[in-house]
C-alpha cells in the first residue's frame, strides 16, 4: 500500500465494539479514512435494540456514541448487509483493512429435554421483540400466568422485570406501542428466576437488582433454603464490591415480613437449582420445569444433588447467554460462537492472520465484560492493524502482516457499488432523520422518543421518501 494516501478500513457493525474500534483508529497517527457499515436502518446495535426500554440510563450511551458519530470524520453507511449487499472481495476492493464488530445476537442453546417445545423461547428474541427490532414478528404469545427464566444474568433480570412489570409503567419510555398494547393484556402473576449457582455467583449488577425491589406493584420474593456460602463464595465477596452489594441486597430480601408481600404480581428468585427438563409435550405445549437441587463444592462451582422439583410454569425464556452468527467466507469458531483471531487479527486454519482482516467485540472474544471492556478490546485490535499498516512489530514480537491494496480507493466508488446494485445505504444525515423523528412522536407524551419498527418506514423516513408513495 503506497504510504502517500490515506489508509481505507471498513468496520462492519455500528455497535459500541464498531464505535469504539472506528473512533480510536482515528485518533492515531495513520492517515485514515473510516467507513463503518450496519446492516439495520440505524446505528448502536444492541444499546437501541438489547437494552430493556426502562434502564434510560444505560440508554444514555447511546448519546456518547452518537457524538462520535457526529464529528463526522467517522461516515456511516447503514442498511448494508454483509453477506447480502457486498462480500469480503466486494470490501477488499475498496479497502485495506475490514473490522467486523458484528456482536453476538443470537441466544446460546441450552441443551436439556424439552427446550424446543413450544412456549420455550430464546430471552434474545424477547428482547428484540420488546425493544422493537425491525426483523422480528411485531406480535407474541402472552397468555401464561406462570413462567420461568432461566438465567442469572442482567439479561434474564431484564426479561423478568419487563414480564412482570405493569405495561402502564413502561409508558413514559420508549416502549413502542404494540408491545405496551401486548403486555398491557398479559394475564402473568408469577414470574420464577432460576439460577444453578449460590447468590454469591449470581452476574446481576447491584444497580440492576436494587431496581428489581422497586417496581410498583411487583413483590421480589426469596428463599432462605437457596442461600448457601462456601469458601469460594466468601472469597468472591471479600474481594468484590459488585459481589458483596448483590449479597447483601439478596439476604436483605429474606428478612422481609410474609406479610407485607401483598403485590399483585411476584417475581421469585431460586438459587441452587439447575434445569435438567422442560415439561409438555408438541401438543400441549410447556407445562412445568425440572429442576434438580445443587450444592456448591466450596470453589464456587456446584454439583448435582439429585433431589429434583417440578415447577408449574407455562412458558420458559432462556437467558444463558448470547452467541455469535457466522460470516460469509469468515473462519468461525462453533463452538464459542466467534470468530477465530489472536488478539483480534483474524486467523485461518493454520492459525495463519489473514491480510487485513481482523475484529473486535463480542463476536472477537465473546459475549462477556461491560462497555469498559469493549474499549480496551477495541485498542488490542486497532493497536495490531497499526503494526500492521506502518510494518512496526509490537512488543509482543508477532510479525506484521501486510494490509490488502484497495483498488479504488476514491471514497465515492463504493456508494455507487451499492447504488448500482439497488441497496438504499442510509448516511448519518439519514440517521438524523429518522432521530429526530423519533423523538418528535415522543415529544407529545413526555418521552424521549417512540421508535418506528418497520424496516421500510425507517428507510423511507431515513432517505426522506413518503412512506405512501
């Protein structure tokens, strides 16, 4: 690549992990010129589509990421699909380098009898269902008074506060009117949250579950039986503050007065109780969960006890976790769900980097760590496509391996690839619009916003078309 032009990347994601990797590559000193693709009408990945509508102030990220956007040395080029619009030739005519921040979005399987019968459902799909993703069904089955999570993360909390919170209270958020219509009819009393492991290894954050005890008319009930500590879960709560404030939040439920429990709905929290079966049948449908009791082993970990109980639920949502899709003509790992890399340079069979191929995100390391870890992720990464572009070795001594010429290289060419096979790319003034669409259907009612869920209203809104014509 001649060292006289601007060096041309692609970042293929417009998630926080794609932010991030785009805005520190352009605080470098390589002359850089940064194209980040997304395959939605709109930006921020799971910060718009997978964040629960009443936690604002994980919302407020997005106002950070938009300004980054907005200093527009940074050009978005949304509604592309990689893999449908353009493939890795396609890029590589147009760049030197791709970034693919692509996330993990799907739900991690949990292999245990039973799981696929009907009423058993992926938590990723109620949440983009809830949060009013373009590509999913607008409608869903409400219509169990009883339900199990099964998970003890923030994403499983999520899910069991949105099912049992009352619909009315969401209204002031950007909740979209269907899914308030939806869960303003659900008929839930009970929702049940269970977890394999002690309160000691629960993953909520203490924020989260501090918030769980103040949702109106919805009692947070817990079971003494279910709080065990062994050395490995005193250890873990000497030496975390996050540990210790969701300990002491949980044993602070327990002390509560079985009569002042007088709430409507109530969301229970079961601790040492693994799934082994989802009960029902094709016909029927789920109609109970198995569990089989736990101990832990004094290291934190648990094993089975034998001792199962069966649970009266009508549905299940899965929250154990998200997991990667594969990329056309990318290596991927099936079984971690990522794509194969060594610090983020994208590897081959071989273990060998393949030339200006790299990534970032959860689809680089997995769907773990808050946003702090994404930043840091994103500096590994663009830290190596600079000892890569400049042939500079870092300290850790792996060789550089050359970037990919572009052959066009005029930042026009590739918005007119994409024009002439028929895709509608949407540009930041594009988001603009549709932003401050959004936000004036919310204004009437107090709310920040109300999003547009169809994909070709986002569009039309986006490139200023008429939605009749």
């Amino acid at each position: 690549m001649s060292s006289n032009r601007p060096l041309r990347v692609a970042v293929v994601g417009a998630g926080p992990a794609g932010i991030y990797a785009s805005d520190i590559l352009s605080k470098t000193d390589l002359d850089v010129s940064i194209d980040l693709f997304e395959r939605l009408p709109a930006p921020f990945g799971l910060v718009r589509y997978g964040v629960a509508p009443d936690h604002p102030r994980i919302k407020m990220i997005i106002d950070a990421l938009h300004k980054v956007l907005g200093r527009g040395d940074i050009r978005l080029i949304a509604n592309v699909d990689y893999g449908v619009d353009l493939k890795l030739d396609d890029l590589r005519q147009f760049y030197d380098a791709v970034i693919f921040s692509t996330g993990s979005i799907r739900d991690a399987a949990l292999p245990i009898p039973g799981i696929d019968l009907p009423r058993s459902y992926g938590a990723a799909d109620f949440v983009s269902w809830y949060d009013g993703h373009p590509d999913v069904p607008r409608t869903w089955p409400l219509d169990q008074q009883k339900v199990a999570v099964l998970g003890a993360g923030n994403v499983a909390l999520d899910v069991a506060r949105i099912l049992s919170k009352h619909a009315d209270d969401l209204l002031p958020t950007e909740i979209p009117a269907n899914v308030y219509e939806i869960l303003k009819s659900s008929p839930v009393t009970d929702v049940h949250v269970f977890a394999r492991r002690g309160p000691a290894q629960a993953k909520f954050s203490p924020l989260e579950l501090r918030e769980l005890g103040h949702v109106p008319d919805v009692d947070v009930i817990v079971y003494p039986e279910d709080f065990e500590f062994d050395d490995g879960s005193m250890a873990a709560i000497s030496s975390s503050n996050q540990t210790k404030q969701v300990v002491k939040t949980l044993t602070d439920w327990t002390l509560k007065d079985p009569a002042s429990l007088t709430a409507s709905r109530r969301l229970h929290l079961h601790f040492l109780h693994a799934p082994v079966e989802v009960l029902g049948d094709e016909e029927s449908g789920v109609t109970g969960l198995r569990t089989e009791r736990t101990r832990l082993k004094g290291d934190g970990t648990v094993e089975g006890t034998g001792e199962l109980h069966d649970w009266e639920v009508g549905a299940v949502y899965r929250a154990v976790g998200y997991f990667g899709s594969p990329l056309p003509e990318i290596p991927f790992d099936e079984l971690k769900g990522v794509v194969p890399n060594r610090e983020g340079r994208v590897i081959d069979i071989d273990g060998e980097h393949i030339p200006g191929v790299y990534t970032t995100g959860w689809i680089k390391r997995g769907p773990v760590g808050l946003i702090g870890h994404t930043k840091s992720d994103a500096s590994e990464t663009i830290r190596h496509l600079v000892e890569d572009a400049t042939g500079t070795p870092g300290e850790d001594g792996v060789p550089t391996t050359p970037l990919n010429d572009a052959a066009h290289r005029d930042p026009q060419a590739i918005l007119d690839f994409l024009a002439e096979r028929g895709v509608d790319a949407i540009d930041w003034t594009g988001w603009l619009r549709l932003d401050e669409h959004e936000r004036a259907l919310g204004e009437p009612h107090g709310r920040k916003r109300i999003k547009v869920v169809p994909r070709d209203e986002q569009v039309a809104i986006s490139l200023d078309r008429s939605t009749g014509a």
